[in-house]
C-alpha cells in the first residue's frame, strides 16, 4: 500500500519510487493520473491496472494470485493514502485473508497535512472521512458532533461544500469554529478559521473557495463550565418537545426512558423549561 503525493508531485518518497520500480503489478484507482505520476519520474509500468471502488473486490482475488505467484502488487489510490477515504481497504483484507503479507509505505495524507498546519489544539481528533451527500443524513451525521470534545476531521466535496456549511451552522451553531483546509500543497492552498456562519458567508461569496479538494476540521465543543452535569444536547431537545406536550413528571420520565437520562435531574430541568 502506496502513498502518493496530494497535489505536489515533490512529495513522493523514495521508498514509493522504489516500490513501484520494483513492482510487477501496479494497481492504480485511475491508471492516467497514476501513469502521469510515474512518468513524472521515469517509471515505466510492467503492468499497470486499474482498481477502483467497484471492481475491488473482484480485483482483490486476482491480486491474491499474482502475489501468490511471488509477484510483487502495488496498491495507489490517485492521490494520498490508499484506504483512507479510497480504495484498498478490501484488497489489503482479502490479502491478509489468504495469509499473505500487506505492506504499508506511508507518505501524504491530506488529513494529517490538515491537522499539522490547522493551529487546533485539543489533544485528539476523530477522522470521519466523507459527509454523507444527503443534507438529512449529513444533519443527523453532524448532530453527534454538537458536544465533542475532540476535533472532527471530513472530506467535502467543492460542489457540496456550500451546503455543508449551512447545516453546520443549522446544527451546531453559527459560532462553531471550524477549519477549511483548500487544495494542500498545491498552487492555490488555503487554510481559514473561522466561526460557522463566517464560513459560510465567506465561501458563498468566493466562488474560487468551491473548487478543489477540501478537508473541514471542527473544533471541540465549547467547554462549559457544569460539564460534569451537563445533559446532553439530544436530550434537551427531547425533554423539550415532551414538556411542551405533557405534564412536568410524565416529560421527565419519558426522557428518562428514551435517552437513558436521569430522571431526578430531567425533572430539575423541565421545571426550569417550564419557566422559561
């Protein structure tokens, strides 16, 4: 498994050049922008192949041959890591199944590239890869995220980005932090930090910051000063809906219930929504 650069082609590394010089097989998600690489630095291919997302599986078996045979296979994905967020994860299980070795020669990553010039400090991060393209989906995807105390990396893609702001803001709130990370390592890379509804305006009035590929870093949630005793954003929002409708206790246990929260301190609170 093969890392390749993410925009500048000066990033290979010489384990990577000296893996695909050595390979009898080259497997590449798109065999054009994998062969422009290799020409780039003099490489010819003794068999370049394509595999993709839909023929992995089918591919997988046939590479199992090859290496089966003492040949050696490179997996690429076009840009990046292969099997984080592309092709490959697949293969390298089929390959570990029939009891054969997968190999790892790392190099770029557009998710640690992002995070090691991002300027965010929390100490972890969770790595989500793609928003689901659905904007219900995405919201329900983005609704998880609303009191993490971690940093949340995606992909997003350039023609969805600007409604992928908007349900950020609709979701977590216009004052949100969040990270664009443009085209890295390329001509025209950007990085911007902004709150989520800054974001968005910024973006919906640019129209060069919806090309390229893009990586969205979320902040931690605000830390809040009772977190210990904090009821979870998703139960608020249950609590309320069943107070509006139901006596103060009934609101209260159903909470309870449904979110397994506790009732003694759902009850404290739905008084306090009674007031408001």
């Amino acid at each position: 498994m093969v890392a390749t650069p993410i925009g500048n082609l000066a990033d290979i590394s010489a384990r990577a050049l000296a893996a695909f010089s050595a390979a009898d097989v080259v497997c590449a998600e798109d065999t054009r922008v994998t062969g422009q690489l290799l020409s780039a630095y003099g490489i010819h291919a003794k068999r370049l192949v394509s595999l993709r997302e839909h023929n992995e599986r089918g591919m997988a078996e046939q590479v199992v041959r090859w290496l089966s045979e003492d040949q050696i296979v490179v997996q690429v994905s076009d840009a990046g890591t292969p099997a984080v967020s592309d092709p490959g994860a697949r293969l390298a299980e089929a390959v570990r199944a029939a009891g054969l070795p997968v190999r790892p020669v790392p190099g770029s990553s557009a998710v640690i590239a992002a995070l090691s010039a991002s300027g965010l400090t929390a100490p972890s991060f969770l790595f989500h890869g793609f928003l689901p393209p659905k904007s219900g989906e995405r919201r329900k995807t983005l609704r998880q995220w609303l009191s993490a105390p971690h940093l949340t990396v995606c992909y997003e893609a350039p023609h969805r980005i600007v409604d992928t702001l908007r349900d950020i803001v609709a979701e977590l709130g216009a004052e949100r932090r969040l990270l664009l990370a443009r085209e890295l390592t390329k001509t025209f890379e950007t990085f911007r930090n902004l709150p989520a509804q800054d974001m968005l305006e910024w973006v919906e009035s640019d129209s060069n910051q919806q090309r390229g590929e893009i990586v969205l870093i979320l902040d931690a949630a605000p830390a809040r000063e009772d977190a210990d005793d904090a009821v979870p954003e998703d139960t608020v929002r249950v609590l309320k809906l069943l107070t509006a409708e139901l006596p103060t206790k009934q609101a209260a246990s159903l909470t309870a219930q449904i979110c397994d929260g506790n009732r003694k301190q759902l009850y404290d609170l739905a008084l306090k929504l009674k007031q408001e």
